[in-house]
C-alpha cells in the first residue's frame, strides 16, 4: 500500500496533472463506455508503471503516446478486494500520456441508473454518480486519492432527449443535443468527478449561481434557495475569494443518498431539503463552505476527514449566523452538539477512542461520517473564542490562501496553527488544551457546549409533557429546528397514548418535512406505533438520503425486522447502491 490505504495508487511515482474523458451513456445497459486519456507528471526515472484504481470496471485497452502516435500497452488487472476494487497495472516507458478504454458495470457503486418513473416528471430516465469516497474507481480508472488533484476536460454522448451536467464549467444554457462538451480549469481530486444526466432545465438566482432541476421542482428549488448568491458574499468577506468561477446547484431525485456533495461548481442537493421555508438550507451552507475547506484545501487521504468536515462544519455555521442570525446558528450547532454528546455518554474509553479519537488519527472512514467531524468544527469554535474573531478569522483566511489547491494532512495544519496563532500569542492557549483535541478522545472537558434560549423553552415544554400529558403551547409556530430538539431529547421509546396525543395535535405522521420525519419515524418503530407504520413504510420507499432513513431501519430492526425487510424489499429498487448497503447491514442482511 501507498500513504494513502484506501488507494493503489502511488503518486510518489506519477500524477495524473490533467484527464481527458470521452464517455457514452447506455441507458438500457446501464452502463458508461469510452476512454479515460491521463496526462502524467513522472517523478520515477525509470517511469515503467503506472497504477490506477479500478472497481469492477471491464478495461478494453491500454495505450500510450509516443513521439510516434498512440502504441499499445501491456496492462494487467488484479484481483477484486471487496473494498477497495482492482489495481490496474499499465507497463509504461515514461510515457507523457496513458489512454484506458474501459465500460462500467451496471452495479457501479458510484453511479445510479432511474426509470422515469423514479423522478419528479415520471417521462425520462436519470442518472448521477456519487464519487466520494472512494467510488469514483467505479466509473472511471483513476488515482482514486485526495493527495492527487487534476484538470479535467470530458466529451459526453447521450440520448438527445436528456441534459448533461457534470463538475465542470457547464454554462447556463439548457440545450440539448445529445453531445456535450465541458472543461474544468481548476485541479480537483477524484472524489470530486461527477456526472449527471436527466430531463434538467436551468434557473438563475444571482451571476455566479442557479439551480438545474427537473421542470416540475425547479421554481420550488431557486426559491428555497434564493439566498445562496448572499451566502457567496458573505463567505467572501469572511475567508477571501470564492475560486470557481460559477457555483450551481442540481437538485436530483429523492434517491440521492446525502444531503449534498460538494462537487465543485455543481453542488448535488437532496429535494428533501426544499420544503418552503428555508429552515432546511444550512446543508445549501455546507456544501458552499465545502468550496473553501475540502474543495480548495483538501485532506491527502481519508484518514484527515476532519480537515475537510470539520473546517467545513464551521464555516457553514458562520455562513448561517451571517445570512439567518446568531440564534438560528446556534439551534443548528446545539442539534449536532447533542447528537454527538448522547451518542458518547454511554461509551466506554475504549469504545470512544475508536467513536472519537483525536483529530490527528487513523479514520476509519469509508463513506458515511461519523460524529469526528464535529469534534474538528468543536475545535475550530473554540480557537475562535479564545483568540477572538479579529484574530481567529484571519488565520483561517490565511489558512485558505497558503493551502489553495493542494492537499494537506493534520501536521500540515497544526504546523501552520502554531506557527501563525499560538507561537506569536503564547498565552492564549496550553500545550495541554491542544493535545486534548488533537490526540485525546472525546470532546475535552473544558469545551463549552452551544446553549439556545429557545431551546430551553421548547425542553421546559417537553418536560411538562412527559409529566403531565399537557401539550406544548405554541409548538404549531416552532421552526424545524426547535421540533428537532423537541424530538431529539425525548425518548427513544413512548407509550401510545403520548404518540397519539401529540399526533393528532401536530399532525407529525405524514409531515413533508424530512428532518422531522426521521426523528418521529424513528420513535415510531421503537415504540411499535402501528397506526403511523404505513406513512412510515411510504416516507422510507420515496426518500433515499441515508441521514433520513438509517436512523428508522436502525430503530424498527430492533422492534420488527420482519416488517423493515418488507419495507426495504419494496424500497430497494429506488435507492442507490450505497444506501442499499447501508441499509443490508443493519438487517443483517
């Protein structure tokens, strides 16, 4: 293995600089087909291999170029780790440029295929990848690491009837030809590729920004998200320039298993989060904020997720607190300060290390995250407080700057932390302090957790609740977020009565709200609350986003499996491949 253990790839030796795709989507097949042409920096004299990351890919053919034209290659094709997929190994004199023809497989774990029937219109099929983490070796031969960033450039052939967009310079213009060219200048990692195609229509919320969205859902969509152009601006001031050029927003089907991806210049989005009131759209901040920390200055490997997460988590709450007020960033910051602190208390010190070690460790990530970037964000906070916003924010601007498009590890943070912030102010904060972060697990004794004064009413009136039976005045006019804590804190199990009373004043079975519906539903299938199961089972077969549904399978696996593998029998067919694997193993399945 490499420095990198979730890659083949040995970028010591070589780097991809630029790639040249020329694609074809098969929608019968369910499948890409075309050729991946890489531009290569050798750093190996001898320059006599070159190894991509494959998975489950069928390659047709290796070669490369030579003063002379194109030559073939002897190539070879390891065998299958159920992880991590196949080294292609292509035997190489130096060449500048290696072309691999190759075809996807229709199980790809990054890219799903949609009968029309799956999506908003119900006439055209679609189709989207989901790269990160390591799925973009699914659809094309790369050196699937962070470490590694490049342009890339690709040429696109679909039926004529369908849009396509990827993580490029797409322009504004909805014309479909059947043929698509796009260019991305900018050098990205290869978590960071991205395609799509489907009945897709364009509208404009500012210069820089607009949403791509199926026609039935693309006024809903622009509107839900007409602050983004003030959230660009805002970031702006704060962390310096936004480096893109355009950031556009494609609203896919309710397959999609995240919230967003930040996919540069073309964030994916969940249509779980446009539901009319703007109460949802911190994830529209993440994945903006993505386009500093992660996009721009990116972790070398996955075992640093908090340096895109964490910094990521934190610049979305200023960009809220900017946009929405202090009071609504802290709701959103006490909702994950919650989640984590429960999620923790019961654990043994064993169990934390492993749950939430320091932020300077070996992750274990592998495409979900875990409650570790919040303890990165945590940080950040706290660094904040103690050195003050006059000081603190232009560190992290200078952070931005000197990291610009290259991919870092936690040394190189830390390195640059004591060398611009704690070494010229000395008495800011301890050795001490520091290592209780970076190496102990847990969140440190002395963090201060955010507190809402809202949410002291809405636990007052949850209290009195559970107490009394008397319901909460008010809560017909709380925001989503006060409902979430309401929620959150309430026990996991409830006795009918209570569900049924609050139910029927609130009207919770049923809500097009996903936030909400995930926390309800889950207390739902732990309480064995029959009467809202079949708008349970309806909401986990229309929504694909894991956040949303993990959580109720997590819950009616311990109360009635028989009943969740019926529901996700049903379900399956509609969700994508990484949330049908999340899914299979929490039913043992």
């Amino acid at each position: 293995m490499t420095h990198d253990r979730h890659s083949y790839a040995e970028p010591d030796r070589v780097r991809t600089t630029h790639l040249e795709l020329d694609l074809a989507l098969d929608f019968g097949q369910q499948v890409l087909s075309g050729s991946a042409t890489h531009t290569l920096a050798w750093t190996d004299a001898a320059g006599d291999r070159l190894v991509l990351d494959t998975r489950d890919l069928t390659v047709l053919g290796v070669e490369g170029q030579t003063n002379d034209g194109w030559v073939p290659l002897q190539y070879s094709l390891a065998d299958a780790d159920p992880e991590l997929g196949s080294a292609l190994t292509i035997t190489t004199a130096g060449h500048p440029r290696v072309k691999v023809s190759y075809r996807t497989a229709p199980t790809a774990t990054g890219l799903q295929w949609l009968d029309p029937a799956m999506t908003a219109g119900g006439v055209l099929p679609f189709m989207f990848s989901q790269s990160q983490a390591i799925h973009a070796r699914s659809w094309v031969p790369v050196q699937d690491t962070p470490s590694v960033r490049f342009s890339y450039a690709a040429h696109v052939t679909a039926p004529p009837e369908l849009m396509v967009l990827m993580s490029a310079d797409n322009g504004t213009a909805s014309r479909r030809t059947g043929s698509y060219d796009v260019v991305m200048p900018e050098p990205i990692p290869s978590y960071l590729l991205a395609i799509a195609a489907g009945d897709l229509v364009f509208e404009p919320l500012g210069e820089r920004s607009g949403v791509w969205a199926e026609p039935a859902t693309v006024r809903k969509a622009a509107t839900e998200f007409s602050d983004t152009e003030e959230m660009m601006r805002v970031t702006e001031e704060l962390f310096g320039p936004y480096r893109w050029g355009r950031y556009d927003l494609l609203v896919l089907p309710p397959s999609f298993p995240y919230g967003g991806m930040e996919n540069p210049r073309m964030t994916f989005a969940t249509p779980t989060v446009v539901i009319g009131d703007k109460s949802l759209v911190s994830v529209i901040a993440h994945e903006l904020a993505h386009s500093w920390s992660g996009n721009l200055v990116t972790q070398d490997s996955w075992d640093d997720i908090w340096l895109n997460e964490g910094f990521t988590s934190y610049v979305e709450n200023r960009i809220v607190e900017a946009v929405y007020g202090t009071e609504f960033s802290v709701m959103e910051t006490a909702i994950k300060q919650h989640a984590t602190v429960v999620k923790l208390d019961p654990l043994t010190p064993a169990e934390l290390a492993v749950e939430l070690p320091g932020l300077h460790h070996r992750s274990e990530y592998h495409g979900t995250t875990s409650t570790g970037p919040l303890k990165g964000s945590w940080f950040l906070s706290w660094l904040e407080e103690r050195f003050a916003r006059e000081v603190f924010d232009p560190f992290l601007r200078g952070y931005f700057d000197r990291f610009a498009f290259r991919s870092i590890n936690t040394d190189d943070f830390v390195e640059h932390l004591r060398e611009h912030l704690i070494t010229p102010r000395p008495d800011v904060v301890t050795d001490a302090e520091l290592a209780a972060w970076l190496y102990e697990p847990g969140i440190p004794a002395f963090a201060e957790r955010a507190v809402s004064a809202r949410f002291q009413v809405v636990d007052e009136a949850r209290s009195m609740w559970l107490t009394t039976g008397e319901l909460p005045h008010g809560a017909e006019r709380w925001t989503t977020q006060e409902w979430l804590r309401f929620l959150d804190a309430a026990p996991d199990v409830l006795s009918p009565l209570l569900l049924q009373q609050l139910d029927r004043a609130f009207g919770l079975t049923g809500t097009a709200n996903g936030e909400i519906a995930r926390r309800w539903y889950q207390i739902v299938a732990a309480s064995s609350y029959e009467a809202a199961y079949a708008e349970m089972a309806e909401f986990l077969t229309m929504v694909g986003r894991m956040k949303l549904v993990l959580p109720v399978y997590q819950a009616l696996a311990g109360t009635d499996r028989a009943f969740a593998a019926e529901v996700f029998a049903k379900a399956r067919p509609g969700y994508h491949p990484i949330t049908t694997a999340a899914v299979q193993k929490i039913l043992g399945q």
